[in-house]
C-alpha cells in the first residue's frame, strides 16, 4: 500500500465543514499528506482499518528509547481519515510513548477543527486507534524481550 491518499474529496456526508479555513486544512492534508510514506527498519508498524468505509492506515514509527524520533504513515480512505493521520503524524516526532500515549480523540478532532457525526468520527479516529496500538505492540515486545533477557 504505498499510494498516495484516495477515496472522496471530503465533501461527504457527516461533516461540518461552515469554516472554510478548516475546510482547506483538511483538503491540503488529505491532498498533500504530511509525513506520509514509509520508514527503512521502523522500530515498530502497525495497521488498522475502517471496514465500514474502507479507510486503510498503516503507521510505522522509529524510536530511540522512549522517545518517537520518526513517524510515518501510508493508507487509503476518506479525506477525514487521511488528514487525520497527516495532522497526527506531524505531532509525533519529539513525543514519549507516555505523551503519545496521552493523546485523545478530542486532541484529535481539536486538530481537525470540524464538527462530524458518528459514522465519520470512526475515520476521524482510525489514526488515533492504530497509533495506540503500535505503542501497545511495542510495551509488550519490550516485555517479551526483557523477560527472555532475565530468563
């Protein structure tokens, strides 16, 4: 999956866009993603999807201890879910697992600045549920390694 962001426009049903300036934020994200592409050697990748709509993210982030040096995201799907991710992205590098970890779907739809119902909230969020889960597979596999390590 290495394509560039595809689905709509961003003009579909479910979301408020009566500020224009949000309007656009989102269509230069969703049409110019930040941060989108793939990492060599990523400390962890993790994928999610919305079946519901069809959205697709895959995340790969590079750590150096605890902190997120890189992080990077490929998918396909909705404007919202794509800008999303884009705006996400861009947030990440310089964080801790434990700031990342704090972040929140209202975080989320700050970043977005628009209003949407319950069926487009699932895309809005599909970023923030697969962030949560690479850092999830990473405490663990870091578990997994320690207790091997101490035998």
């Amino acid at each position: 999956m290495t394509q560039k962001p595809s689905h709509d426009t961003g003009k579909g049903q479910g979301v408020n866009f009566q500020d224009p300036l949000y309007r656009e934020n989102i269509l230069d994200h969703y049409r110019h993603p930040r941060n989108f592409g793939r990492i060599e050697n990523p400390t962890v990748t993790f994928h999610g999807d919305n079946p519901i709509c069809g959205d697709e993210i895959d995340i790969a982030l590079q750590l150096d201890k605890n902190k997120i040096t890189d992080a990077k995201f490929i998918g396909r799907g909705c404007a919202i879910s794509q800008a999303s991710a884009s705006m996400l992205m861009e947030t990440l590098p310089g964080k801790t697992m434990e700031q990342a970890s704090g972040i929140s779907k209202d975080n989320i739809m700050e970043m977005l600045g628009v209003d949407v119902n319950a069926t487009r909230l699932k895309c809005a969020i599909l970023p923030l549920k697969v962030l949560e889960g690479a850092l999830f597979l990473h405490k663990k596999e870091n578990e997994h390694k320690l207790k091997k390590r101490n035998g």
